[in-house]
C-alpha cells in the first residue's frame, strides 16, 4: 500500500479519475476523502465497499475506529471473512495495483517488485 500512495502522490489527478471510473466516486467525495485519508486507504475503502455494498461512509466509519489495527481487522468488520472469496479478491485488487505491472494513466507501466528480476519480461539470460 505504500508503494500505492506513493504512484498515486505523483499524480493524483490520475489517481482520482481511476478511483471515480472504478468506483463510481465523485471527485468531490474523493477530494473529501484524501484529507484525511492517504490514497491507498481511500482505495481500499472503496473496494471494501463494492466488495461487501455497503456505502463508502460505513467503511470510512470502520477504518477510523481500526485503522492501527490494519486492513485485516476493518475488512472482518465489514463482513469480508479471512479465506474466503472477497478476502482473496480485495488481497489480489490491492496487489493488482501495485504490481509489477500497475495502470498509470490508462497504460502499463513496468517496475521491480520487492527487488526482483529485472523488469524487462526477460528473465536472466546466459
């Protein structure tokens, strides 16, 4: 997640139109969010509750109320079960964007995950 708010801090115009065609969130809402919010919450709250569908404000409730307890805690919370089939997909939404290969403005962009390999889809050559 910290590499999430760090992509999205270099632009986040960018950051904001993907959230409001993703989610259907005005720019309004998401101007509100981000005060007191980081981007990477913001993202995952608005997963949490398409996931669940249950209005942003519930999960912004939950996040304030656990946040130092981590995303585990508010997403149980919220309904989302360890293990199960929401679980596995909110863990693969917040990976997806922050993988190797994260959308940054409608395109692919490459990058090192973790440190590893070397970001050309080649592998180690002999």
């Amino acid at each position: 997640l910290s590499n999430l708010n760090t992509q999205a801090k270099l632009d986040l115009s960018v950051f904001k139109k993907d959230m409001s065609v993703s989610f259907g969130v005005t720019d309004g809402k998401l101007d509100k969010l981000l005060v007191t919010m980081q981007p990477a919450d913001v993202f995952m709250s608005l997963q949490i509750g398409k996931l669940v569908s249950k209005p942003i404000d519930d999960v912004v409730k939950s996040f304030e109320k656990n946040k130092s307890k981590g995303w585990g805690v508010i997403a149980k919370e919220m309904g989302i079960k360890p293990g199960s089939k929401e679980f596995h997909e909110l863990k693969g939404k917040a990976k997806e964007k922050n993988g190797k290969s994260s959308k940054v403005g409608g395109s692919k962009v490459k990058g090192k995950v973790d440190g590893a390999g070397n970001s050309n889809g080649n592998g180690k050559k002999k």
